[in-house]
C-alpha cells in the first residue's frame, strides 16, 4: 500500500492534495454536504449568461485567470470594472518563462531566463485536461492555438532507486514494464481462470470472454496462455529490410520477480487519473498565451505594479488602497469587490472581513511547489533515446519528474524540465541558490542520461513558496477546513467575494480559476438585479 | 481467442497480415533464418555511408520514398540517376490529398477533393511511429515540422454491436471500459492473492508487492481490496467551485458481466503492439510534406508522367522503354536500375528477368485498402463530446475505425477519416460510386454520432486497390512466400535491383521503402567498387 500511494503521489497532484487531506477526504465531504442538506446541480463549461451591468462599479484584485475573466465577462456585462495587478504582467501563476524574463524571489535570488529564442518553462500550469472546458472556452474564443502534450510515453524511462534487484537503479522503458508486468499478471489469472482455480463471478460464457479479454491484453500466446513477450514492448534489432535485419530480433520479457523488485510496476494505472490523461493540450508558444489572449480582448483596465494595501468596506461600497511601481498612493472605490488574491498573501493584508471569514482564510494552506528549465545544446532523449515528449518518473527526492518538451521535436536544442518536487522536498531545494538547483537538477539527471551534464547549458528556476505574490503553488484544504471555513469562503463578505482556483475542487488548475470566477459574478449580478 | 484476434484485426495492420500469413509466421520465418544460416547483424538508422559513384548511371523507377531516397543518397553519393515516375507528382504512396487534388480510380470515378483550405486526408500513410528512425532521419534532414498524432484517446468511443447485454451496441468510453474491466480484473487477482486461494510464484514480500501493484494498477480500495469505480473514468458531475458542484460527483462503474458482453473488452492492450503507439507524429500539413522535402533536396531529376513499358538488360547494362504523359516514346539507359514499382503492377510490365525471379514475383499479394476523408461543418466530437484526435473502433463492416483528426484542433471544420478498412470489406465497399462510399461511412458513423450526417459538407475517398499504379494499399507475404520469394527478390537479378516496403519486414510503412533503398543502393555500391 505504501509503496502505490507513493506511485500516486508522484504522478498526480489531486492524489498528493487528497494524501495531505488524508484518504476519503472527497467523499467525506461530499457526504458531509448532503449530510447539509446541499444538492448538486450543474457543471459549469460555459460563463454565466449575464447583462445590463449598467455602470454598476467592480474591483477586482489580481489579473490572475479569475481576475482575467471575471473583468472580461462583467465588462461584457456593462459593468465598469478596474483590475489591480501587484505584477508588471497579467496571468498569475499562468505565466512563461522565455528570454529576458527577469525574476526575483523572496530569498533575494535574481534570474533572467536566457533560453534561447522558441524555447521556454511554464513555470506554473503547464497543460490541459480535455475536460477543462472553461479553460478550452477560453483557449478556443480567444484563438489560441493548442498543440497536443504527450503526457505518458511508453518509450520513456522510470527509474526507481529504492527498489531491489537487478532491475533497481536503472532506467527502465515503461513500455517494457508494463507489457510484462501486465502480461505475466494476465497469465497468472487466465490460467487459474481455465484451470479452476478460481471462483469467477462468471457464467461458463462470461469466462471464456474473461480469458480472451487476458489473452489480448497481455500478448498471452492463446494456446498455452503464457506470457512470451510481445513485440510492444520492442525488439532486441528492429524490424527492417531484405532478410538481415528482416524480421528482426524480439526482446526478451524480464523476469517478473525482478519487476517486483524494480518497483518499476508503481507507475502503472488502469486509465490515468481525473486531472491527468495519456495526451493533453499546451498552448503553442507557452501557456501565457491564454493570459495574452484575454489582455488583447480586455481593453485597458488593469492597473499594473500595484500592490494592494487595504481593502475596507461599508455598507455602501469598498475601497481598496493601494500603492503603485513608483510610490504613489491611491485609493480605489467600486460598488463590489472580487478579491483573487490567493490567501496565503491575503492574509497579510489589512482587509476588513468578520472575525469568522478571517479565521477561515487561516485554514487554508499553500503548497510548496518547485520547478526547473534546463536548456541543452542538443536533444540527446529524441536523438539518442527517441523519447519524444513525456515524463520520467523516478524516486529521487527534489526531482521526482523530469520532463521532456512535447514542442520542438527534432530541432537542434531543448528546454526539458528538470524536477518538479512538492512539499518539503521543494522547500529544501528552493533554499539552494539558482546555480546550485542547476547543479542539484543535473547531478540527478545525469543518473538517467549520461548526457545530461555535458549538453547542459543554462537554466531557469522557480519557487512558488517563494513568491511574494503566491507564497504557495496552490491551495490545500484539509478535510476539516473543506467542511467548515471553505463554505465560508466561497460566500461573500458584505461586499467582498474571493475567487480563485482556492475556492475549487479544481486546485491548482487553471479551469479552477475560471470557474471560480464564473460563480462569485453571476452571485454579484444576482444580487444587483435582486 | 476469435474474438480477440479480431481486435488485433482492427487495431493492428501488423496483426492483419500476420493473421493472412498464418499465426507464428514471423517466428516461424525467424527460426527458417536461423536455419539457412543467415544470421541478423544490424538495423538501420542511417543511410550507408557511400560515396565515389563517379557517374556511374542508375535508372529509378517510381518517385515514391523507396525512389525518392535512392535518388538522393545515389546522388549525393556522385552517381547519374534518373527517376521516371507514372505520377505527375513524388511521393508515391506517400500523398495527401487536399483542396483541388484530382483523382480517377480503375472503376472510371473521378473526384476533386473540395475540403476547406488548411484541411486534408493523408491518402496513404498518416502516422510515424518514433522508431521509424530512417523517417524520421529524414524529416529531421528535410526540417519537415512534426506534430504529435493522437493514436490512442481514453476519451474516444468504441463501439461494438456484435455483443450482448445492456452496453451492446453503445459509444462507450474507451477509458471507462480500460478503467472498470482492469479495476475488476485487479480485484479478483488482488483478493485471490491475498486469500491464498492462488498459489503464486513469488516470494512473500513479493506477493506483498504484487499486491500493491495491483491496488494501484487498477484503483482499488486499499482495504477491501475491491474495485468501486475511480475518478480516471470520468465523473458523473465534474467537480468544480463553491459548493456546487464543489467536488462533483462520481461516476459509477460498469457491470463486469455487461462490460464482458459488450466486446468492447476486445481494444484494451497491455501496451500498443510495435506498429503503434498511444502517441504518433504526423508532419504538420499533411504527410506529403516528406516527399516535397526530397524533392526541394533532389534538383531535377524526376521525370513525371511517364509509364514504364519495358524493362531489359544485357551484361552492360539495363534499358527501360516508356511512354510519356503526352504519348511520347523513348528508352532510358543505365548502367543499373533500382525499380521500386510495387510488384503488382510490375507483374503487368515486360520485365526481362530470370523465370525464377518471375514467379516470385507472382507469390506476393497485394492488400485492398480503403480510406475516406468526410469534411464536418462542425467540430462536434469537440465541442459535444471532447474527443480531440484518437479512433473510434468499431465493429461496423466496412468502418472499422473513425478517426478524429490531430490538427486544428478547436477550429471551426474538420475533416475525420471516415472508414480505414481492408480485404474483402474494403473491396466490396469500393465497389460503390464515391457518394455511396460517403453515403455508406455516413450511415455507420450515424450510429455512434447523431450529429454525423447533418454536419457532412464533402468527401474524398480513396482506394488503394483501385489504383492503377498501386494494385493495393501493401504487400502482404504468407508464410511460405516469406521463407521462398521473398529472399530471391531481395537479390537483384542481373543489374535489376528491385527496393521498397514489399522488400522490408515493415510492410505498408514508409520506413519499409527507405531502409529497403538503403539496402539495395548499399548493394550497388559495393558491386561498383569490387
């Protein structure tokens, strides 16, 4: 058990949200709501359908997706909206990485990104789920080109230290491990299936269709119902012309004691998990082409490089005050505001909210969320290892996975992504300097690619935890604080409403953003129109 | 097992042949090798490297890759080469067929191809896999730009009606299929395991692993052990902000029994087999972008339209007789001729060869094979359904397999590949008109999508079989063929060298025609230089 949720942990985020929110924790509450007498009715794919704002005044705080779109949709509305934005760009965490991007963190480090032209690190969201339909609304009414991201290459390595055996400490083709892995698992059950030795909860029928649904997804020869081998998972010499190479040579199957071992089989699942499938979307370009896409259709209401200093409010109206890049103070009034600061920095705000709302905002914890760009001079996964795109998942505490770019395949240089480590492993990693995550970065990469150091040749790194406008990669809810200061949250204070991917089940993500955005406008225009 | 086998049928060309060989026959050719002696040294990745052809004369027959690449490398490599082609254009086989394209069958059908700008059906081959090194040799040489081809989408639909039960004749999704029945699957093996009701042939501590691999495999309860469904196949609800639909609502799996009955059972494989895998590259604006990219790198050494007429050759060398586009006559000579014309047709050509070499010839088969391009007014398997790229394989006779198009995704048309089907369904439905062949995949794509036929606009179809200049889609060996012809036609006879797929254990794949080039020029050179 330990060793699988392990594997989940590595491989999706929603499972190491719901590992700190301890197990069960999203039927809990869902029981809990019921338990509250609170049904569920609708998905959102589509915004609120709203009009006749009327020059009714919004603020909103933060030009982040829910800030983008909840200024979008109300402007739209006829609402007269303001965006205050603490960075000089919009987007939030949707943001790119690319030559020039100057950067400096809340240890004091400064980087600027030197990847050279076309190439870049997302260094928050990175892909699309295809059930992400808020977040395809917008990619698709905003004209941004999406291409499609290999999320689970079968080609690609897995390495696993911990493991023991032969096969431990070495990269592995996931294709390889799961054929066998798979297929020795498919012959042990289609031959106790036919021998009797098990009492299927089959008709005579169902069985033969069990054991030819074995035989097919495991390669099993049909006669003896032993796994051979398979020529998915590739051949010791290809295939090729004439009688030499001719057929070629098949591979060799491993041993299944040694995949045991290997701790290889941890990556494998029956379907992907929700948040993650086998192919996804990225914009072409970098993900802050979605940010790019609503600033171009927004017209000129953002004021950015500035941070906001007090959010107050009366019966009337708030008032935000603020203070700009160059010093200069102001204040901001509208008749509501829509608050997407993420909590974690909220806090540290003077904002005039009931003792109760505040002591849910103290509820919400950030995750600790670390990523690295490694430039190198040449492609050597695609040339050398024709690995085009995917991950490789392995054990190395801080790297966990590296990633390989599902854009520029084939071309003479590549930015891969070198760790992409949570919780205490990103916090310990984050407090090296730039050059060391390099140096830390390439001694574990070089581990699986031994032209990992010598085609390295810049880098470019970031620390959610780390930044002062973030303090955290996204929103942890605890199933205690799901239960009682979330409900809070995602109900109005007087005039104020929070939205963000925070105030979702869809933390971290981009379409949370949206929709969270979706909701809290369609409460403000209720209650205009009320 | 019949009914498993007819999976790999329609998933796998690889399978398909092999099936029309007989099972084993790969093998069985293998251990035939091993028997004459003939070991297997290398496969190929590079073209040979040669060079020193001082303009020795070498006369190409057929500007498909096979031609295309001897006409290059021999070339490059200081030989006179002269490609005639029957086609007005290069590539062969290796065609697209977009706005303008202009085709007439043996049946006397002509068509031009209508669909919108910046939309196209690959005629031929649609997909590379990424170790098809020889291929993609090339597109790197030719800066061809590559995007990844969707080949295995969770998200896309099968559908079977040749089942039974409730989930007969349903689009189910394939991920909640792969999902229910490998969670089932896991289930029984996990808690026969942990009973002891199976004697496994692990250690304890791996029968410990075993059993955890299996939890995470297929999303089972780590304590009961059992399979209650997993958010990977979908949620009822999605979960989203608020409180509502806050976190959704879960799916409820399948019955295994229905699942069984379905059929649909039959396209879950442990991993793709080799021909394929869950992500392919396509290049970007249509296949043909491969043979354009030889011939901007090829000067001007095709002559177009031209049809062999005769093949002769005396000690000296060879001569070919052939007729042009405008009916005038005339003979090439040289000093040796690659002819990469596919041997059904070449069956129908004076050829001057020893009698031994003529009935190989007549030993291979040539495949039937259908494709049609439908040009949607509409992206519904998008907008309504999320499919973005990936198949819908079928048991529809003559259907097969939908497929989704990998580009422009989110645009406003589209152009799905209506059936890819062979042998004798592929003959029968190419009997038909080209509007009864689009009548036809209409009504069967009706089926699974009610949007299908209101949002058809235009077609293209094509049939390789029909093709004057093909005779079929590939060569397809038996058994006894591979192990008697196919090494004698590997050979030249005289100064004829004959090259591509037909000649390569990687039939119907452009890799097949280039590595069959590589070899057969490799052959001449070394002839040259003795």
């Amino acid at each position: 058990m330990s060793e699988n949720i392990y594997s989940k942990t590595i491989t999706s985020r929603r499972s190491f949200i719901e590992g700190l929110a301890a197990i069960g924790g999203i039927s809990l509450a869902l029981a809990g709501m019921d338990a509250l007498g609170l049904g569920i009715e609708s998905e959102y794919s589509t915004p609120p359908n709203i009009s006749g704002g009327n020059g009714k005044k919004i603020v909103i705080l933060g030009a982040g997706l829910a800030g983008l779109t909840a200024a979008y949709e109300m402007s739209k509305a006829g609402y007269d909206c303001k965006v205050i934005e603490t960075r000089s760009f919009a987007g939030g965490r949707c943001q790119t990485a690319r030559k020039g991007f100057k950067y400096t963190d809340l240890m004091g480090y400064s980087q600027t990104c030197e990847f050279d032209e076309g190439h870049y690190l997302n260094n928050g969201p990175w892909r699309i789920p295809y059930h992400h339909h808020s977040t395809l609304y917008y990619t698709k009414k905003f004209n941004v080109p999406l291409q499609l991201f290999n999320n689970d290459n079968d080609n690609s390595f897995v390495y696993f230290e911990g493991g023991t055996g032969p096969l431990a400490g070495k990269p592995l083709r996931k294709g390889k491990v799961a054929a066998d892995v798979r297929g020795y698992t498919s012959e042990i059950l289609a031959k106790a299936s036919k021998s009797g030795a098990l009492n299927l909860p089959f008709s005579a029928a169902d069985k033969d269709r069990f054991i030819a649904y074995l035989i097919g997804e495991g390669w099993l020869n049909a006669d003896t119902l032993s796994y051979e081998g398979t020529n998915g998972r590739g051949y010791e010499v290809d295939p090729g012309p004439g009688i030499n190479p001719g057929p070629g040579i098949p591979s060799k199957p491993y041993a299944m004691s040694d995949l045991l071992g290997s701790k290889a089989w941890s990556v494998l699942q029956s379907v992907s998990d929700y948040e993650q499938q086998r192919v996804m979307f990225q914009p072409i370009g970098g993900m802050d082409q979605i940010a790019k896409g609503f600033v171009k259709n927004l017209g000129d209401l953002i004021q950015y490089s500035t941070s906001v200093k007090k959010i107050a409010q009366d019966a009337n109206g708030v008032s935000v005050s603020w203070i700009d890049g160059n010093g200069v103070k102001g204040v901001t009034t509208a008749d509501y505001c829509i608050c997407t600061i993420p909590i974690s920095v909220l806090n540290g705000i003077d904002l005039q909210v009931s003792p109760a709302f505040k002591e849910a905002m103290l509820k919400v914890a950030y995750a600790p969320v670390n990523k690295i760009g490694l430039q190198m001079s040449n492609r050597f996964w695609e040339d050398k290892y024709r690995i085009y795109g995917g991950h490789v998942y392995n054990d190395i505490p801080g790297i966990r996975t590296i990633s390989l770019p599902s854009y520029g395949f084939q071309g003479e240089k590549g930015v891969l992504l070198g760790y992409y480590s949570f919780g205490g492993e990103a916090a310990k990693i984050s407090a090296k300097s730039p050059a060391d995550r390099a140096a830390f970065a390439l001694e574990g990469g070089q581990k699986i690619f031994p032209e990992y150091k010598s085609s390295f040749e810049n880098s470019f790194s970031f620390c959610w935890h780390l930044d002062k406008d973030n303090l955290g990669g996204w929103a942890v809810w605890s199933e205690e604080a799901r239960k009682e200061a979330y409900p809070k949250l995602c109900d109005p204070d007087g005039r104020i409403y929070l939205a963000g991917e925070h105030l979702t089940y869809l933390g971290g993500w981009q379409a949370g953003a949206i929709e969270s955005a979706w909701q809290q406008i369609e409460k403000i225009h209720k209650r205009v129109k009320a």
